[in-house]
C-alpha cells in the first residue's frame, strides 16, 4: 500500500478527553475516531489490526472444533422474557420496538438466539457435541462508556456456545476453549493471567477472565506466585481460618455503653480505644427486598458478589433507612446481631473473634464484650470479605498479591442456565428426554488490539507485535524527488510484497523528520530508509522499532533481511 492513497491521518496532539494510552495513540495514529460517547468508527490502519486479531481468532477456534456463524443483532423480546433476562439484564439492555409495537432489544450477547437455534435443529445425542462461534456487533448501553474502545457501547464480540449432552462432554468443551484461548492471547503477543471469575449478568456455575497485564487496567487481579492462583478481585477468594474452641470462662460479660453520635468503624474506634480489628460491623443488605445482616471484621469491606452468590439473590443492595430501622430497631450507624430480627451471616474474619464490639440496635450506643453463641447465633460463617494484599493465598501457604489488568476474554460453564428455562433438550441413548449442558466463551476485539496497545507503547508511540501490526514493513525513501532514491524505494516495495511481506511505501512529499515520527507512533515493526547517501554505497538503512537498533544492509539482501528479523521478533 502507498501511504499517499491511505486514507490515514496522524495527529501530534494527545486528545483532552482521552484517558488511557491506548485510545490516545489510537486517535493520535489515525485507527479510530469518535463518532458518539462511546461508539467509535474504525479507520482503515485500525480496522487491519482488527482483521488480524478476528483472524488469529478463527483459525484457532476451528482449529478446536468450533463452526462459525453470523447471528442477528436485533434479538425479540420473546427469547429474553423466556428466559428470564428480559427485566433481569438492566438497563444496559436497549430495547425499543418496532412500527407494530412489537419488543425488541439490539444484543449485548447472544445466549438466547444460539440456543433458539439449536433445540430446534438437535433433537438427538448423535447430534451433539455443537460449538457454534460467530464474530458480531454487540451493544451494551453503558453508563459511563470510558477507554475508548476498551469500555464503549457497541463493539465487536467473538462469542462462541457449546452444547453437551453431559457433563463430561461440558468439561471437554470448556477445556477445548480454555487452551484455544491461551494459543489466541500467545499468538497476539500478549502477557496475560487466566483468573478465576464471577459469572455475572450471563450466569453459569464457574468461568475465567483472560486478563492482559497493564497498570491501566480497569480490574484488580488477586494471584499467588508460589502455587499459580489467580482471580479477579470480585472472585478471589479468602483463607477458612481454622476453627478455634474458646474457653467461656474467658468471655466477659456484655456490656452496654453510650456512643453519642458515634456510628462509623474510625468513630468508635476512637471513641472506645479499641482496635478496629476487634470491631464486629453489621451491615443491612436487601436481598430481593429482605433484609440480610453482614458480619466483618471491622477493618475490612465486604465483597457484594459473595454476599449475593451466598445467597442466590437476583438483586443485592445496601438497605435503606426504613429496612434498617425495621430490622435493628435503630437508625443508620448502630446496627448490631444482638436481637437483631433477620437472618444472620458472618464472614470468615470475625469467627475467631472473642469479646468484640458491635452495635447496639439502639440509637447512641454500642455493645461491649460480645461473643458468638453465647449472645447470638448466626447462619453460617462463609466468605464474604475482599481480599488484601498479605492475605493468605486459599489455595497454600504463600500470600495474595495484586495487580492490575484489563479483561479481553471470558469463558463460562453455564451449566443448563439457558437450556433448561428455553427447553433445549434431546433423546439420549435411552430415548429419554435430557437438557443440552452449555457452555460460553467471549472474546472482545477491539479491547484485545487497545490491551496489546497498553502493553506496546514507548514515548514515541505504538509498538506492535508482528502477528498484529497493520504493516511489518514501512518502506521509507528519504526525498521522493531523487529519482534513483525512488526508484531503489518502489523496488524493495515491490520485492516485498511479492514475498508476501505486509509493507506500507511513504510515498508522501514531506520532510524525512514527519515521515520517521509517523512510523513511529503507527508502530510498524522495520523500517526501511532509504537515502542518496548510503544508495552510493549500495547500502539502505534497517532499523527495528521495538529496540530501535538500526543497520545498514546491502540493497541486495535487504528483502532477506527484512523477513528473518521478522521471523525473529
């Protein structure tokens, strides 16, 4: 490709309303621009990037079994109401209705359609297993759409769905799609975590994210280095402490004190010299509108999504001032498990605790001295807290560290989720009647090429690796006026592209010094210069983007050459 006929337009200035490099060097190196908050039009260098990463894609999910499909994006109300996510989902879900009032929504995923598909065309085990991928728009009406095409509305989704006619066939398919996912991430030239993950709004019984490392990474990973573990931070999972038996003779007897206007963890704390960690805060939470009271430790923070996990809630919050009141007979900040008039559940934090502080359930004041058993009893002592940095790992003795990442993959188990509430059944061997076992598996595109961005980048601009970079090889002839410079320029670039080497030829009359800059910040891996001074000495000049190492090479092996570094990088 001549770079004068590209239609490719390269800025020096950072764009104010960008957050993150990627969508700064995206803008900056002409790949995308901004139609609307969080819709974005790809320009052509960026839409090569994106054909290579869809590529890389299709090759290894056929390669593991997976049949390619093209679904709509339109979805009928119907599907979603049967099952069960049409008021579920939220308002990410944009809905409207066409000119005969019927409802419709545009697909932020396509579970439903995928399995309105196949129970009507498998009807037998013979017919299974299935795994169906496509590569589709999606749209998610975002809140707050930020990180340009990281955190956008619409944009484009590999998503593939496999069906079972048991749970060891599930297993298989995950596994297929757990090791295609690995070679996809390794042939983009990615550093990535497989961690473990909740399934959220898509549901199923387990998943992973597949997380690119980067500091601006909008999601904590949780990871142990000495055994491997690794989870989002919503997932990660806290140490069971063993159980300790407590003497009673140790227990004091409760005491009620007065806390004027002290109701937070620092206010009593302060206020009755002891230590947070010997606090016990109870927290009201409305649990598909009943309440729920939350023990921890007062100097650690609940994890919503355990507390919802723990128990099945469609809808999980905070309780407001009316709820509270009902179930602890006090206002907001005196909360306490001594008579409290709902059910109890306790964090692993608090369970050895012995003599502790709570609330009261009466307005300005605390309680002293309180004990488990004794004073109250409580569900069950579970997993409920956010895991810490030093936290001990759950899975061995070594600690829980921290770091940041930016989701590009998910797989799931969904188990019989969709088929079962969608009736995707078939005859076994028996000819009796199963549910199809499912499993999901995402992948976003343009979050996958702005990720690899956030981890290729210098202060001169992109870096690609070579399997995604829209050109291996920039060709560059230093004055297009000096016929010999052009004419040795226009055959290196016709000798590459006839070995089938990706190459971009800056035809453009402009200053050698413009022409180096936007190689740079579009970050083709080689580039070629060729100039008067070293062409006399039958020489052009090779220099690598990555490490910026530059050579001379004789014009006759410079095609040679070029393909070996390219190999090598």
């Amino acid at each position: 490709m001549r770079y004068s006929e590209m239609h490719l337009p390269t800025g020096r200035e950072i764009p104010s309303d960008a957050e993150v490099v990627s969508n700064q060097l995206m803008i900056r190196a002409g790949m995308i621009r901004k139609l609307t908050s969080g819709i974005y039009s790809y320009l052509p260098i960026g839409w090569r990037v994106m054909r290579k990463v869809e590529q890389i894609i299709r090759e290894e999910m056929d390669r593991a079994g997976a049949q390619e499909v093209h679904l709509p994006m339109v979805q009928p109300a119907e599907l979603w109401q049967e099952s069960g996510r049409w008021t579920y989902y939220g308002k990410e879900l944009l809905r409207f209705r066409d000119r005969n009032d019927r409802d419709y929504c545009l697909g932020p995923t396509h579970e439903e359609v995928i399995t309105d598909l196949v129970r009507h065309d498998v009807k037998t085990y013979r017919q299974l297993p299935k795994n169906l991928y496509q590569i589709q728009t999606k749209f998610r009406d975002e809140v707050r759409p930020r990180f340009g095409v990281m955190r956008c509305r619409e944009f484009a989704m590999k998503d593939a769905y496999s069906f079972d006619a048991d749970e060891a066939g599930a297993e298989k398919s995950y596994e297929k799609m757990f090791a295609a996912y690995q070679r996809i991430f390794s042939r983009c030239g990615l550093k990535f975590r497989a961690v473990e993950a909740d399934s959220g709004s898509i549901g199923g019984s387990f998943s992973h994210e597949f997380m690119v490392l980067a500091d601006s990474g909008e999601d904590a990973i949780a990871f142990c280095e000495k055994c491997q573990y690794a989870a989002n931070l919503e997932k990660a999972e806290c140490a069971e402490p063993e159980k300790e038996v407590v003497d009673e003779n140790v227990m004091q007897a409760m005491e009620t004190v007065a806390t004027p206007n002290v109701r937070t963890i620092e206010e009593v704390s302060d206020f009755l010299s002891v230590n947070a960690a010997r606090i016990v805060k109870t927290l009201i939470y409305n649990a598909d509108g009943n309440p729920c009271a939350v023990l921890i430790r007062g100097d650690r923070d609940v994890n919503d999504i355990k507390v919802k996990n723990y128990l099945g809630a469609s809808e999980l919050e905070l309780a407001d001032d009316e709820m509270i009141e009902k179930a602890t007979g006090a206002p907001r900040g005196f909360a306490g498990a001594v008579g409290i008039r709902c059910r109890i559940i306790a964090d692993y934090s608090v369970m050895n605790l012995v003599n502790f502080v709570t609330g009261a359930n009466r307005q300005d004041y605390h309680l002293k001295n309180v004990n488990f058993g004794r004073d109250f009893k409580v569900e069950a002592f579970t997993d409920l807290c956010l895991v810490e940095p030093q936290d001990r790992c759950p899975r061995c003795d070594g600690t829980i560290q921290f770091a940041r990442g930016i989701e590009v993959g998910h797989v799931f188990k969904l188990g019989t989720k969709y088929s079962k509430a969608m009736k995707a059944v078939f005859l076994d061997k028996d000819g009796k009647e199963k549910t199809m076992i499912m499993g999901c598996y995402g992948i976003g595109v343009g979050r996958t090429v702005a990720a690899c961005i956030e981890q290729n980048f210098d202060k001169d601009g992109i870096i690609w690796p070579v399997p995604l970079a829209p050109f291996t090889v920039i060709v560059t002839p230093v004055n297009v006026n000096e016929p010999d410079v052009m004419e040795a320029a226009e055959k290196i670039y016709a000798d590459l592209i006839s070995q089938a080497v990706e190459t971009l030829l800056d035809d453009r009359d402009e200053r050698a010094g413009v022409k180096f800059k936007d190689a740079d910040l579009i970050g083709i891996p080689l580039r070629i210069t060729v100039g008067s001074k070293n062409l006399k000495q039958g020489n052009v000049e090779l220099k690598i983007r990555r490490t910026a190492e530059s050579r001379l090479c004789p014009i006759e092996t410079i095609v040679e050459d070029a393909k070996t570094i390219l190999m090598a990088l």
